[in-house]
C-alpha cells in the first residue's frame, strides 16, 4: 500500500511501479533523507506539533532505521517509489502513528531538495579537495622538473622554447579557476527547501530557519514554490563539472601524446598503465584515456539537465525525477577524474634530455630573431618578414639554422651579425628572457608557485 494512495481505488500497475522506479539512484540519500527528518523531527517538537515522548520515539526510530540500512538488515524496494517512502515506511512499522505524523508541513517535494542538497554539499567539497590537491600535484612537479627544457606548442607545431615548469603552470592555474567555481557553486547550494511543503508552505507554526541551521544551512530559500522548483544549483555544479572536466581531458591528452614512442617526452607510473593482453611490450596510458573518454560522460550529463528542465512549468514535475542520475554521475566522475589524474602527476617520470633534445635542429628561435630586430629599433611587423626570410634560406639549403654564419645572417638585415646567430644556439637563455608577468623565465615559474601554494 503506497502511503499516498487515499485518492486511488487501486496501486499502479506493475509495469508503472518498474518504470518510474528510481532507488537505484536516490537510494544512495538515504543517510541524508534521515538526517533531513531527524532536523525536521527536532523543529516540529520545539514548534509544538510533537510532544516530548514523540520527538524522541521519531529519533529513536530514525536512528534505527539508518543502522538497518547501515547493515542490511532492512533493504529498500522498488514498491517504496523513492528513499523517503522507503525510510518512511520501516518508520511507521516501528513507531506507529508517530512515525506517521513525521510528515506534517513537509512534502516529498521539499524533502528531496533536501536531500539532494545535503548530498552535494558533501560532494561538492571532496570535488574542492580534490582539485586543490591536483593543483598542488601540477606545483610540485613544476618546482621539481620545471626548470627542464621544452617546445612549446601551437596548434600542436613546435613555437618557442619554454620551460616544463611554465607549461605545467598552465594546466594548474585552469584547475585552480575550476576550483573557484566549485567553491562558488557552493555558496547557492547554502540555502534549505524543507518546510517549503509541495510549493505553498503550511499553515502549521514551522520555524524554517530552525531547520535550516540544524542541518547546517545559512537561510531557508525564501520562496516555497522557487524551493522545490529550483534546479539551477545543480545545473551551475554539474556544468562546473563539465568545464573541469574539459580541463582534465586537455591535461589526459597531452599525457596520451606524450606517452608515446614518437613523443617520449613521459613515462607513466605503473600504477597507472596498463598491458596488452598480445602485445608483450606495450604500456598503454590506460588511466589519462579513461579520464579524457569520461570527460564526455559529463558534458552529456549537463546538456542533458539543461534540456530536462528548459520547459518545465513551476513547481515540481516528476521528469525532475531524473535529474539526480546526472547530477550524481557527473560529480562522482569529475571527483574521480580529478584524484586519478593528481595520481597520474605525482608519479609520471619526465625524460629530461628527450624534451631538450627535441629544440635541436628546429627553428624555435626564429622569434628571437624578430625580437631581437626589434629591440634594436626595427618594426615588429618587418622584423617578423626578415626571420621568415631566413627560415625559408635555410630550409631551401635542406637545414636549420645552424647552416647560417654571421656574413650570411647579416645579409638579410644590416643589423643581425654575431651577436644575433649566438641568440640562435642558445634556447635556454631564449626562454629565461621571458621575464614578462606570467612568463616562462624561471623567476616567473618560481613567482606562480609561490602565488599557488600560497592558495
């Protein structure tokens, strides 16, 4: 017998209880659920609707309700429709009627905003955990491995030298941002729908701001239709999640590439990569692939939240039934995602001489060329068209730059001569040059350390 069934001559039909089932997903709050009605017990009692010998039979009762599911003694099935029903139901078989009148000025509505939100504020916070501690991973390697020499990228074609450290910075400093707007997603998850009812309030003399500080909230939401409707807190978390996500992805590929036999640039950690089950000599980055590949898990989660709520009429439909499989899928993946890529940099080994051998015979200096023109008077745009002038020289002599002497360099321009081929042999000190706020000379990689682990 549902506990909502007065109106009804008859249950639902088997394949409706199947259908619109959801403890698969939500059954995971019951702690939460629990946690709620304890609170809501507590207020209802300093209001006046419970009696002292009721509040603590409903506590009691609760309490061992969450050591039943605690233990498995008591299971949650599928006829309960939802967590609520289901801890609401082993309530009322253990206290009577006093278990149920646990649901005055309170709706299956309000309660699983409640819960909901008590959810996230958990995992919201070990997402916030977890992104600091990759950032501190993406620090530390910096300080450690940084001053190694490096291409820099663009479009995936080797630009200018640059430093480890300056490039690793920049994947720190986007999960830094990320970890900014889970913080910031927080301070509107802050508020308590319970009491709100099914989108009306009650008449009965509850204290919503009672209940909001017992369970840990700043305020009660101020409307009660806007309490239960709302879903905009879980769509700013999981597109967060999304954006993190999409940072993480970055970071897993550039790992994938560096990884391979072409590149050479990393080894990855045992613990996080795999064999092949043929192939003897393989040693597949398995971990990075598995966190770009669930990076569309949760873009998908948040076009699928936005598009479930974009036509919704106010207040509570039961489509928002499906909101939390997303809401929970997303979180659970970015947190893990995240951990498992701290993981993958703390034990990565970089190879040094590989990524400096790789500014060998290149023509990554060809900007200091240009800014060295520059520096002497010469307009950018002109200084630009004589370095291209010189690559293009020396890629029709079948070389690099190391096919120029002085006499030949000065021919393009009267003002490049020695001084400007010694430039072209020397990519460390092309990249400790870059003293500019924020760029890749060492003393900035040591400033945006600083900066991080300063938090």
């Amino acid at each position: 017998m549902a506990l909502w069934d007065g109106r009804f001559s008859g249950g639902p039909g088997a394949d409706m209880v199947a259908f619109s089932a959801c403890l698969d997903v939500d059954g995971r709050m019951w702690r939460e659920d629990i946690e709620g009605s304890k609170a809501h017990a507590t207020m209802l009692h300093e209001v006046g609707l419970l009696s002292a010998v009721e509040h603590a039979e409903l506590q009691a009762g609760l309490d061992q309700v969450a050591e039943e599911l605690e233990s498995g003694a008591y299971v949650l099935r599928d006829e309960h429709e939802d967590v609520h029903m289901g801890v609401e139901a082993r309530l009322i078989e253990l206290t009577g009627n006093v278990g149920a009148k646990l649901h005055t000025a309170r709706s299956r509505n309000d309660q699983v905003a409640t819960d909901v939100r008590l959810w996230m504020r958990r995992r919201m916070a070990a997402l916030y955990d977890a992104q600091g501690e990759l950032v501190a991973a993406l620090v530390d390697r910096a300080e450690s491995d940084g001053q190694i020499l490096m291409p820099g990228y663009t479009h995936l074609q080797r630009g200018q030298p640059i430093l480890l450290g300056h490039h690793l910075l920049a994947h720190a400093w986007a999960v830094k941002r990320d970890q900014e707007r889970t913080a910031d997603a927080m301070k509107r998850l802050d508020a308590c729908p319970l009491g709100a009812g099914a989108m009306a309030g009650t008449p009965h003399p509850i204290d919503r701001h009672r209940t909001a500080e017992l369970l840990g909230f700043s305020r009660p939401i101020d409307n009660a239709m806007d309490a239960v409707a709302a879903r905009d807190h879980q769509l700013e978390a999981v597109s967060a999640c999304a954006i993190a996500s999409v940072h993480l992805s970055r970071v897993a590929e550039e790992l994938v590439l560096w990884s391979t036999s072409e590149f050479r640039f990393v080894r990855m950690g045992d613990a996080y990569a795999t064999g092949s089950s043929i192939m003897p000599q393989k040693r597949n980055p398995d971990a990075a692939e598995l966190v770009r590949g669930k990076s569309g898990r949760v873009v998908g989660a948040a076009a699928a939240l936005l598009t479930m709520v974009k036509g919704l009429p106010m207040a509570y439909n039961r489509d928002l039934q499906e909101d939390r499989q997303q809401l929970f899928d997303a979180l659970e993946q970015t947190i893990g995602c995240t951990r498992i890529t701290a993981g993958m940099f703390r034990t990565l080994t970089f190879d040094a001489e590989r990524f400096e051998a790789e500014l060998a015979h290149d023509f990554l200096l060809a900007t200091e060329l240009a800014d060295h023109l520059a520096a002497k008077g010469v307009p950018f745009r002109d200084a630009h068209h004589v370095s291209g002038r010189v690559v293009g020289w020396c890629e029709a002599q079948g070389g690099n730059f190391s096919v120029l002497d002085a006499k030949t360099l000065a021919g393009f321009h009267p003002e490049l001569g020695e001084d400007a081929l010694a430039l072209l042999a020397d990519p460390r000190g092309a990249a400790d040059r870059r003293t500019s706020f924020g760029g890749t000379a060492w003393v900035e990689v040591q400033r945006q350390i600083a900066v991080l682990r300063a938090g």
